[in-house]
C-alpha cells in the first residue's frame, strides 16, 4: 500500500520520519486523522521544526483530531472562528441566506469569514453568495466547531434559527420538518420540539419512509421526558407511541414486542385521559398486535371491547376497523360465516377516498383490501370458491390502486393462501415472489412467514423432500406466528407423501396443541383430516376412520363446506376401499351436491371422480 504522505502534492513540504510516524500513531489508521493532523504540522508557522530531526516539545501536533480542528480555527482568528460556530450551529450543510439571518453579521465580514473557512479546506463552498451553499468537510469539523460553544451561546443561535426558518423558510420547514424539530429541541423550547418531532415522524411515515419515522418519534419521546407530568404530557405521549406502533408494525411485522409495548403504554394513557379516540386506536392496536401472534383467545377479547365501544357511536370510521378486527379474529377462529358478515358489512362501509387514512392509523394496511382478501377466504371455506376467487382479486386491485406497499404485501399474500386453498400452486408462488420482492425493495416486514407459504407450494407440487425442509425452517423462526397450524398441516401433508406417517402424526398433535393453546381453530377439520391420511398410511384404519369422522363433524360445526368436502371424499374413499361403496356414496354426494359453482378446482374434480367410480 502506499502511504498517505507519499500522495502529497510536490508544492506541500515533506515531513521527516519522526513527526510522520507521530502522525500514523496518532491518527490511528483514519485517513481524516491523518490528512487533519499532517496539516496541523505544516501550518503551525514553524518550518524549521517541523523539518527538526527528532520530535520537539514545541512542534504542536495536538493529541485528537479534536484538538487539531480547535488549534486550525483558533489559528483562522476570531471572527472566521465565531462564523464556524454558526455554521456548525446551522448544520452540516446549509444556505448562505439561512447563516445571513442566523449570523446578524455585515455582508462582507460573513462572506470573507466563509470564504477563509473554504480556503482553509474546513467548507467546501458552492456558489456565489446570497445563492451560495456550504458543507462541511467532514462531520467531525462540524463537531469541533459546534463544541466550542457555550450552552447558552449554542440555545441562542438555535433559536435564532428557529425564527429564521419559522419567518422565511417555510417551504423548507414543510419538506424537511424534523430540521425545526432538531433546532426547537437544541434551543430548549421542549413543549414546542415534541409537537415538531411528532410532525416529523407523521410526515415521514405518510413517504412510507418508516424507519425514519420511528426515529423522530423515538427522538420525541426522549424530549418529552423533560417535561412536567400532566394532562398535556400524558396526551403526546399517546399521539408518539400510537404513531410509533404503526410504523413499528410496518417495519418489525405485527409480531413486534416493541409496537405492542407502544400501544400498551398508549391505552394506559388513553384510559386515564378518558380520551375514547386515543382508546379505541390503542386497544386496536393491541388487537393487532395479539392477532398477528396468532393468539386468537386475547384477539377476541379486544375485539369485543372494539365492539363495545363502537356499540352505540354513528363514527362509521370506528365501526369500520370494529369490524376489522372481528372478521380476521372470526376467521382464524374457525367462524368463517360471522367472519364473511362482518367482511360483507366492511365492503359495504368502506369508501376508498373516505378511509384512506385508515392504512396510517389501524394496523398498517388497508381495511378495503383486507376485507376482501379475508372475505375471499371466508367465501372459499363456506363452500363459494369462485365468488371468494372473484373477491380475492378485487382486493388485490384495489391493493395495487392504493399504491401503499404494506397492504399491497399483506393482501399478496393472503391471496397466496388463497390460490394454495384452490390448490393453485403456480400462481400462489407469483405472488410470493412478488411479496418478497415488494418486501426486499420497501424495507417491509413480512405479514405471513414465506417460508411456509413456499413450502406449501412445495407440497402442492409433490416436491415433498424440499417441502419438509422449507416447512421446518418457517416454523423454526417462531413459535408465535398466525398461520403456525396451516403450516403444521401442510407439513403433516408432504410428511405423509414421503411416507413418514409417524412424523406426520407429530405435526398434527403439534398442530391441536397450538390450537388449544392460540385458539386458532380454522385448520382444526384440515388436521384431523391429515391425521386419519397419515393414520391410514400406518394401517391403523379403525383410528384413520375416527379421525376422518372427527374432520367431517368439525367441518359441519364449522359450516366450512370446503373442508366438509375433503373429509367426506377422505371417508368415503376409506369406505369405499372396505366395500362400503354405496354408503360411501350417500354420504359424498350430497356434500358434493350442495356446491353450485367452483366445478374447475380440484377438490370438486376429486371428489366428482370419486363418485363416479363408487357408481
């Protein structure tokens, strides 16, 4: 490698070994150290001792980069210093006109000042002034500047610029509004910085730049600290931690600890202002946090309080997400049709300009698309597979009109699962790609695990050796996850088609356990089912048939035709392979009979051919 020094231009004097080697061990292997410090050397004035044979007390090579910048202004004199200071105050980059009014300086001692900062190699200039802009070499220059303040001189300054940007800066303040936010909080003007910090937050998660976002309110939340406890207090603190939740939701998933923790502080705070807006929005809040963990039980009973507080408010934008919360907490639970009620009351309440907001404030996402992706599962369970395929793809349109990436990532991949349900696996796996590269280029979190989701594809396909092993890597990542018994299920499945009907039977167990645990019983028929194949498989036949009567009773209870249907084909197939053919056919045909559409998917095609066959 060659050296720093030996790229010095010919003009610059050479340094002898011992200040160079002073300089290498000072700087510590960072090139600014190395490039501030040799210039230290070389302005301090003295040639003959910088050109010295051996280091001398009196060659002032400060210790840190700090105290060489310090030295560099010192050197620059007091008003090209006091100009430093200001601009370190401004920022690291800033206008000619914002410093003119901060400065309250004549034109030609602010414009020489800037001027000698740039010849010294601490600016880089752009520009003529009043249009002239500035940048400071290196933040650390900033830093050194900036330090040589008082704490006084600094909130003076700051606030100087407050009222500068306030009074004629407006646009900027408008497009960059965590910039005043930064300058209230320096300046001390607490009350006034929270409110700003907030502003900046909200306005970062409506460009959907949610890590930014969490970072003003984080920033907020650490100058409210500050501040006297009160009514006025306790209200911002709900306004942060309720805009926090989202945008964590956004970027850490619904299973994040961190967004619950916000919206547990937040209805803390809502219920002991009394404040019913801030309430509901919180207990929302908690409802989706609790859902997405797949904790059906805690889900219902926020759910009801939703419904509880919306029970006699004409608020359609409350009854709304009451709703919201109710069809996906009816559907996991194994309710498909008070889940699609309240989809169908969600759709028809649902006005795409009126409730646009509702993606910045509920959960994240949509309520218009999730309706209809949730109502599209509804529908399939309940036995109306096309109309639920017709619903599925309004929601996807419509997530794709909102161009707002989060719903549109949710409402993919539920519309996954919904082409896995209809045993459409290539086009389930367009729309995993298309969530993970949605998910990649937005910085977003993943609603359902695709893992899982990929496995069941695998599944789907006969591809049961990668299936195994991409369905064990999904539920390794969590044991809280939504979609953990689907994934169970589908795991027993392509278990069972490798012929490891004991490692399918555990799947299964593991899948009633989390049932009873979570309370998510919308797959219990589907595992019960996939018990007596795998039971089947193990010759075990009296338990495969207890375990397909199981499947069939749940799926009656359930009112979810579709997994009647595949219990019923289970059964009679095992019927009818023990001679039991013609009441094989009493009991398929009319589950097969009810079904007045979905004549092209598979599992009626099966089920269809099956009755042919026991004719």
């Amino acid at each position: 490698m060659v050296p720093y020094w030996s790229s010095v231009s010919p003009a610059m004097p050479a340094l002898l070994a011992p200040p160079v080697d002073e300089i290498v061990e000072r700087a510590d292997g960072v090139p600014l150290f190395v490039e501030e410090l040799t210039k230290a050397v070389l302005e301090s004035g003295d040639r003959a001792v910088a050109l010295a044979a051996s280091p001398s007390p009196t060659l002032a090579i400060p210790a840190t980069l700090h105290a060489s910048l310090i030295a560099r202004f010192d050197r620059l004199g007091l008003l090209v210093k006091e100009i430093a200071q200001i601009g370190a105050v401004v920022g690291r980059e800033f206008g000619y006109e914002l410093i003119e009014r901060v400065a309250q300086r004549p034109a030609a001692e602010l414009s020489g000042g800037l001027d000698r900062l740039a010849e010294a190699g601490l600016l880089f200039s752009r520009g003529a002034p009043p249009q002239s802009s500035y940048l400071f070499k290196h933040a650390l220059v900033q830093d050194a500047a900036y330090g040589t303040l008082l704490r006084s001189r600094r909130q003076q300054l700051h606030a100087r610029v407050v009222a500068a940007l306030e009074q004629h800066f407006a646009d900027l303040v408008g497009r960059q509004p965590e910039l005043l936010a930064h300058h209230l909080t320096a300046a001390g003007d607490t009350e006034r910085a929270v409110v700003q910090w907030l502003k900046a937050g909200q306005y970062a998660a409506a460009r959907l730049a949610h890590i930014e976002a969490i970072r003003h309110f984080d920033r907020g939340l650490g100058v409210l600290a500050t501040l006297p406890e009160g009514r006025a207090r306790d209200r911002r603190e709900t306004e942060l931690q309720l805009a926090r939740g989202l945008s964590l939701f956004t970027t850490e998933g619904f299973l994040s600890p961190a967004a619950a923790e916000a919206y547990a502080q937040a209805l803390e705070l809502s219920e002991r202002a009394g404040d019913a807006h801030y309430l509901f929005t919180a207990v929302f809040g908690l409802w989706q946090a609790a859902n997405g963990h797949g904790r059906m039980i805690e889900s219902r009973k926020f759910s009801n309080r939703l419904q509880q507080l919306t029970k006699d408010d004409a608020d359609e934008e409350l009854r709304l997400q009451a709703h919201h919360s109710a069809w996906t907490t009816c559907l996991f639970s194994g309710e498909p049709a008070a889940a699609r009620e309240h989809c169908d009351v969600g759709r028809r309440l649902y006005n795409p300009e009126r409730h646009r907001a509702h993606r910045e404030l509920y959960g994240g996402h949509d309520p218009g698309a999730c309706a209809r992706h949730m109502g599209a599962q509804a529908y399939w369970l309940l036995g109306h597979p096309d109309t639920g395929l017709a619903i599925g793809r309004e929601g996807l349109a419509l997530a794709e009109r909102t161009a707002h990436p989060f719903t549109l990532g949710t409402t993919l991949a539920m519309n996954a699962v919904l082409h896995l349900d209809r045993d459409e696996p290539e086009l389930a796996l367009q729309r995993i790609e298309a969530v993970e590269a949605l998910a990649s280029a937005q910085r977003l979190a993943f609603a359902v695990e695709p893992q899982i989701l990929r496995g069941a594809v695998m599944t789907a396909q006969g591809a049961f050796d990668e299936a195994i092993t991409c369905l064990r890597d999904g539920l390794s990542r969590s044991r809280a996850i939504r979609l953990r018994p689907y994934g169970l299920a589908r795991l027993a499945e392509a278990l069972t088609g490798r012929g490891k009907h004991e490692e399918a039977l555990a799947a299964v167990r593991e899948g009633f356990e989390d049932q009873e645990r979570t309370g998510q019983r919308r797959w219990e028929a589907e595992l019960h089912r996939l018990e007596g194949v795998a039971l089947l498989g193990l010759n075990r036949v009296d338990e495969s048939q207890r375990a397909f009567e199981d499947a069939l009773r749940v799926a009656r209870r359930q009112q979810a035709k579709a997994y009647q249907l595949r219990a019923a084909a289970s059964l009679a197939r095992l019927w009818g392979e023990r001679d039991r053919r013609a009441e094989a056919r009493e009991l398929l045909a009319p589950v097969h009979g009810w079904f007045t559409e979905g004549f092209d998917t598979t599992d009626l095609k099966a089920a269809k051919g099956l009755l042919d066959e026991l004719t």
